[in-house]
C-alpha cells in the first residue's frame, strides 16, 4: 500500500470529527446509551434502579429488592415503561415526564412536552398520553397498549427527542438554527435539564410548507387528524376545513376577515403558541409581535403538549394577552381561569369569530 | 382645568363606555365571554360524547359524533347542532311543542321543521330545512333554511348599525346582520337591558328569559322600524317605507296601503271608523306588540305596529304564526282566546263591528 498523502490523512481525520460530532446526539444515544442502564444479562444483581432508592451516586439498595417478577424478555431489568420511568418519573437527575414536575437540579421549568397522565388528580388519562392503557388512539384505527417505545427509540437515533416510527424522521438544529431542520433546540448541554427541556428552548421550522414534521409523526396513531390541505381527511380552505388544520394553512392566509384565522390577532398576543416559522423566525415571546410575516402555520403541537399536562388532551390555554402572566405547562394564568373558557381563549390565538377574550 | 380632574373624568368616561359595551354582551349568550368554540366545534371529529337531545346527561350519553367530519369542524349540521340545545323541552327550547318546568310564553314562538305537521306543520312559521323562498322575497338557503341564517352563532355583530348608524355592539337575539345576503355593516336590531328601559334602542329586554313579558318595543324612528328592516333582508316586499312601492299608502296620516304597513303609522293616526282605533286597542286586556308600548297601562297614540305585532318570530300553532289576540282570555303563543285572523285584526280595526 503505497503512502497515503498528507492530505488525505487530514481529510480523513476531518471527516471522522465530523461524523463524530454529528452522530454525538442526546441521552440514550451512542455515546450516551449505556446497555446496562435498562438490560440485565442474568436477571442476576445486587441492586437496581427504583424511584424510592435511585441516585446517581449512590446505587446501594436492597438488593434484588425490585427485581421481583420474573426475568423480563429482551433481558430487560424491568417491564416496559415501568423501566423508563424508573429515571423518568420522580428523579431529579433525568427529566420527569410522568405527572407533576419533579425539579431536576437546575430547578423547576415548563415542560416543553409537558407530563403524561398518572390517572390521578390533575393528570386523569383524558388529559394526555397514558402508558399501560390499551386503547385505540384517536383518531387512529388500532389499539394498542401505550409504552414509552412506542414514541421513542431507546437505543436511541439521531432524530429531534429519539423519536422514531415516521418517515421523514423529525430533524433538528442544535444551537445554531437550520431551517432546513425541523425543529431548533437553542442549546443542549448534557445534564443541564432545565434549559434541555424547557418551552423556551425548543422552535419549531417549517422545511417545507406543506408539511409538519410533528404532524407527520403523530399521524403514525393519529391518523385521521393530520395530513395537508386537499387530503380527503383534511378538507381545505376552499371545500371548508374537516378537521383543524396541522400543516399547510398559515395563519391569516385566507381573506382577512372575521371568519377565519387572523395574524392581527395572533401578533397582537404577547405571549404566542409554538407555530412552524419557515423562516426561523418567532419573535420575541413577552412582547407583540408587529412584524409577524404571513408565513407561520399552526401544528399539533400548537395546541397540545406531547405528553399530555392538566387540561383535557394536553390542550395549552394561552390567552397569552397579559405581559406579566404566569407561564406554565397548562398555558397561562389567563387562559386557565374562568370556567369552559379555555379552548376559547387557545382558539383566540389566532381565531376572532365572535370577538376576542 | 386641573389635570387631575382631566384624569378623573376621562377615567370616568372610560369606565361608562366599558360598561355600555360590556353589559349587552354579559346578557346574551353565544356571543363575548359566554361564546364557547367547544360547544359546535371538534378540532378533530374525536370525541367520546356528543350532546343528545336533552335530558344531557354526559357521563352515559356517550354517542358518537358518527363518521363523517363537517366542515368548519362542526360537530353536526348547523340545525342539528343548534337543536342539541334548543329542542330540549327546556327553557331555551325554540322548536316545536314546549314544557319547560317553569312555563312561560316564548316570546319568538316555536319553529316548526321541513316535514312538520299537526300544530306545527310547515306553513305555521320559519320551516327548518325548508329550501322555499322568503315569501315576498327572492332569497332562500338552497342547503335547507338554518339556524344561522337568521342567528349569528358566534354573536359577532358583522358590523350592525342601528337605525341611526350608529354601531351595535351586540344585536338582538344574536340576529345575523346578513341575513338574507346583506352587507356587513347593514341595519340590525338594538336592545337595552335591565330594569331600566333606553328608547333609543329598539328592543327593552326588561328581564332575562324569552318570556314574552320580558319584552317590550320601543320606537327610536318614527318614520322606521328595525325589526321589520331586519325581517325585510329576506322578506323584502312586505316591508317598507310609507309611500313606497312595497307597501304604499298616501297622505297624511298615510291610506290606502297595498301592504300592511309594519312602520312609520300609528294606531288610530286617522281617527275614524274606517281606519285603526287606539280606542279599540285600549279596550283590551291583552294587547298585541307594539312599537313604542311598554305593556303596562293605555298604549299611548304614538303606538306602532310592526311585524312582531302579528306574527311570532320563529313561528306558532296558527298559520304564519299569526297571533289570534282577540284581548281576553289566557295569554298564548297563539295568541289568547281568540281564534281567528279577525281576532287579530279587531286589536287595532274595528271595521265590521
């Protein structure tokens, strides 16, 4: 074999940083996925992860205290999201996403995909995703038990929150948007949970303007709710809307006028809903938006959270009128006050028929 | 002046001018703050529960919203939606028979529905699903006559102006300002709420409820009225100026009309045997409707027939939802003891007696 130039070496080592950095993705993937963090190869062991005894530092607990049960197939230490939640459920080194927020070390934030159901107080099963429950998803044809695989690959992938199961998978920028990209992380530092998964950290682009990303997602159970203008599931603007739009229908784009959706509205809010931006742009939140272009396009996640939170189906009441409101997973103060006025003042985002609460 | 008595009175006048905003939207329903998206609307045709026909009871009334999803993202069609409130027996029950638990006389009668016979059958008032032609007029819902034809259901006023131009905040009943293809920014109807009465306005809601006691006309226009500008969106022959190729009439006080005047002509204005009575009008115990009558005591002579006067809005058990007042008797939504047109007419003429 004959000298490779110095040039190709250097070229060789480029691209291997590159590759490198690209693939370095988020927890549960490559360099962050840890076999023995959910698999045990002889159901043999001295202690494992329970929600009571679990720390970081200290993994000394009763052992074999929960290892009850039986050997679990895939050599699995515990049952489906049982095992999930062992870390994401009541810890405070992992982001919680079951229930009310256990604040992780960086303190309490507003959950960008806010909490599945627990069944219990505040989070009934009607109020977001629930685990465990055999049901056929709405709008979707098939039941199914709902297990954190389900969404999300646990060996992890290179796609937004190891989501996995479409096609297009969801893509993302990291720290520097790309609007070639789905969605826009504006940073993420291994551990630092607060900023990882907070509202405030996560936009969402628009690639292609026929198209939500999300939408596509959630269409795999949710089936009848998503799709694009002219779908025969989804009607248009022209035949009239079957069900609420989720990509394809940028706020204020038909005749601008009190019977449908209104930018003046929607810019006039201090506080806005996440929209797909095509062009990276959101504006700032806590302030109008004057200059908000015609080209924003509401999504599924526009009006629900992904795990669910305290409204029913996970709805986010932002009246998103009054600067000095309080955020949180549900919306805000405004939005969540009063009775049965909530969805109405979500749909007052960007809707004014029959005035504006 | 002193800026802080400046401030003090336009704080004052902004306070006032919230307050007339405010408080006809706080007595009418579907429109401001009681307007509820989630009531006709499903974002996604999903829903474990539909509104039956009353009585609801959501934890077992579990229908389906069915398989077919509806434009706008309606739960149902229009009348069937409206119907899942408004045919229940109930107090708000604008269709057909009525039991409420507190009986009371609707104001607006009773719509009866394409099909409709016996006591409401079709030709006694508004028809649901009807495809016919607004009598006197040229316009129909070639879908079925709907709710919202007449009724705005989000309450957005569309730009009402009263009879002095001035805008409506919110209309009468929710009436649709374009109704029958008219502008938006077209006449409506104005209403003054509460115990205290505003003749500017057109219509006094005395007290809450459709209770025909709740209700009174005033007369802002002498020469015009609103409700019957309203109904003429689609009934547009049957009303009109006095003097006018509609409805006629000469002279003054004007004769000689080719169609009953619904404005601009007081009861008894001619004072004679051949003409309208206010001596015969306040003969009567019961009195029909009027413009510029309040419904207590002598109707005064300013008072003014207008098409509420005889008819029920929506409709009743005798043809056309006329009102058969012969003046005593019971107080009905067809009327009282009377039985007959003549009846009716005998609140006003007496020709023939």
């Amino acid at each position: 074999m004959g000298k490779v130039s110095r040039s190709t070496c250097i070229l060789m080592v480029l691209t291997l940083v590159i590759a490198t950095t690209a693939l370095a993705g988020e927890y549960h993937y490559q360099s962050n996925l840890n076999c023995q963090e959910c698999h045990t190869m002889h159901y043999s062991q001295s202690h494992q992860y329970d929600s009571a005894l679990a720390d970081a530092g200290h993994l000394n607990a009763t052992p074999q205290a929960d290892m009850a049960g039986g050997a679990k197939k895939y050599l699995l230490r515990n049952s489906d999201s049982d095992l999930c939640l062992s870390c994401h459920d009541g810890q405070t080194f992992a982001p919680d996403v079951k229930g009310d927020e256990t604040p992780p070390t960086g303190g309490a934030y507003i959950r960008e995909a806010g909490a599945l159901t627990t069944g219990g107080t505040n989070h009934e099963n009607y109020k977001g995703h629930t685990l465990g429950v055999s049901a056929t998803p709405p709008g979707g044809t098939m039941s199914i038990t709902l297990q954190c695989t389900n969404c999300h690959e646990p060996h992890g992938n290179a796609n937004y929150r190891n989501l996995d199961g479409s096609s297009p998978v969801i893509t993302y920028a990291k720290g520097s948007n790309n609007i070639t990209k789905d969605v826009f992380l504006r940073s993420w530092s291994l551990g630092v949970i607060a900023t990882n998964y907070s509202v405030d950290n996560v936009d969402f682009n628009e690639p292609d303007s026929t198209k939500s990303a999300m939408g596509q997602f959630c269409k795999g159970c949710h089936t009848d709710f998503h799709g694009k203008s002219g779908d025969s599931n989804m009607g248009s603007t022209s035949t009239g809307w079957l069900h609420h739009p989720t990509a394809d229908a940028d706020i204020g784009a038909s005749v601008s006028d009190y019977k449908h959706s209104s930018l003046d509205v929607f810019k006039s809010r201090v506080y806005r809903a996440k929209v797909m931006s095509p062009t990276g742009d959101w504006g700032t939140q806590g302030t109008a938006w004057a200059s908000a272009p015609s080209d924003l396009t509401p999504t599924c996640i526009t009006c629900h959270k992904s795990h669910g939170n305290r409204n029913p189906f996970g709805l986010i009441y932002l009246s998103g009128t009054n600067v000095s409101t309080t955020l949180s997973e549900e919306g805000d103060t405004e939005g969540n006050s009063g009775t049965g006025s909530g969805m109405r003042k979500l749909c007052n985002q960007c809707h004014a028929q029959g005035g504006v609460l | 002046m002193d800026k802080t008595c400046v401030f003090k009175a336009l704080t004052a006048i902004v306070v006032i001018a919230l307050i007339v905003v405010t408080a006809p939207a706080l007595m009418a329903y579907h429109s401001g703050t009681s307007l509820r998206c989630s009531q006709c609307h499903t974002q996604h045709f999903s829903q474990t529960h539909n509104y039956t026909t009353a009585p609801i009871t959501p934890t077992t009334d579990k229908a389906p919203l069915g398989t077919t999803p509806r434009i706008y993202l309606l739960k149902d069609t229009v009348n069937a939606i409206c119907k899942s409130c408004h045919d229940d027996a109930g107090s708000k029950d604008v269709v057909g028979a009525f039991s409420p638990t507190t009986p009371f006389v609707r104001e607006a009668g009773a719509l009866n529905e394409l099909g409709g016979t016996g006591d409401y059958a079709e030709w006694k008032g508004h028809t649901l699903g009807s495809v016919a032609t607004a009598p006197g007029g040229i316009w129909s819902d070639s879908a079925g006559l709907k709710c919202t034809d007449c009724h705005e259901p989000h309450g957005d006023p569309a730009g009402a102006l009263d009879l002095s131009g001035v805008p409506i905040p919110v209309p009468y009943r929710n009436l649709n300002t374009e109704a029958g293809g008219a502008s938006r920014g077209s006449i409506n109807v104005s209403l003054a709420n509460g115990a205290t009465n505003d003749t500017s306005k057109d219509v006094w809601i005395k007290a809450s409820g459709f209770s025909t006691n709740n209700i009174a006309y005033n007369e802002p226009s002498t020469t015009r009225s609103a409700m019957a500008e309203w109904c003429q969106k689609c009934h547009t022959n049957v009303h009109g100026d006095v003097g006018g190729t509609t409805i006629g009439g000469s002279g003054s006080p004007a004769t000689q009309f080719t169609r009953h005047p619904s404005a601009g002509v007081d009861v008894g204005a001619v004072g004679d045997l051949t003409h309208s009575s206010l001596i015969r009008l306040n003969s009567l115990t019961n009195k029909v409707k009027l413009m510029g009558y309040t419904g207590t005591g002598a109707a005064p002579s300013t008072v003014t027939p207008t098409c509420i006067t005889c008819h029920k809005a929506h409709g009743n058990k005798n043809p056309f939802g006329l009102i058969y007042m012969s003046g005593t008797g019971t107080v009905t939504e067809e009327g009282d003891s009377g039985t007959s047109v003549k009846d009716l007419c005998k609140q006003c003429h007496v020709q023939g007696t």
